[in-house]
C-alpha cells in the first residue's frame, strides 16, 4: 500500500537494490529500527515523523509504539515515563458497562493496579472483569 503513496513510489524496489539492500536487512533486523537512519535516499526522502512511523509499522509492526514513543521522546522532550497517562475516571465517564475497555501498555507501565484501585473507590471490584497478558502480568 505503502508504494502506492507518491512520497513512498520506489520504496519496494529499493529492497532489492543492490547498493541498499544490505542496509534494508540491517535496519529490518535490528533490535530498534526507529533509532537507525534509512537506507540510500530514503533518509532524506522520508523526512518527518509519520513517514518514518509509516515504514516502522510497514516492516516491523512489533516496533510501532516503541517506535512512536522515540517520536515523542526526539520531538517533545519527553521521556517515556513522562508521557501522559489517560485519565481512567475520565474513560469510565465514556463508557457504559456494555462497553469493553481496552488498555495497552508497554515496559512496565500497566495500569492493573489503578483499574483495581478505581473499582474499589467505585465500590465496583466485585463485577470488574480483567485480563493481563504477558510475562509478568497480574
């Protein structure tokens, strides 16, 4: 889809470059592929944010949030334990309880102890349904 985009005309081609390709499976393979430079030209040609995340998310989608945080981190200032969190009350206003809320998080800062705490103050936690995945979820 992404070749579609005037901006990104040629980019699939590239793969296959023999003077970038290398650079391509080394920016596919490495462990954070938002903190490398594009390969060739796509560097300059690709400049901005979303370009950038559009390419993240196009070859390695498992680096998209880590990805959109750098974002934030290089442009704003921000480290990723200062980045606001959703206010949960606020979330709760907007939603009924027919309503399934989802919430994703990453490296460390799962919100399982402030929904439990909300229910409580609530008087809730008896009818609060949820699920933690992954390693060290509770």
């Amino acid at each position: 889809v992404l070749n579609n985009v005037l901006s990104f005309s040629g980019l699939i081609a590239s793969f296959s470059n023999t003077e970038v390709s290398d650079n391509w499976k080394y920016y596919i393979a490495t462990a954070a592929p938002e903190t490398e430079r594009l390969p060739g030209h796509w560097e300059h040609m690709l400049e901005g944010a979303l370009p950038r995340l559009c390419v993240v998310k196009a070859l390695r989608p498992d680096r998209l949030l880590d990805a959109a945080i750098h974002v934030i981190h290089r442009n704003l200032g921000m480290k990723p334990d200062e980045i606001p969190r959703p206010s949960l009350p606020l979330i709760l206003q907007n939603t009924s309880h027919t309503t399934p809320v989802l919430l994703i998080s990453a490296g460390g800062r799962g919100p399982a102890t402030e929904v439990r705490e909300l229910a409580r103050s609530l008087h809730i936690e008896k009818t609060l349904d949820q699920a933690c995945v992954g390693p060290g979820q509770s």
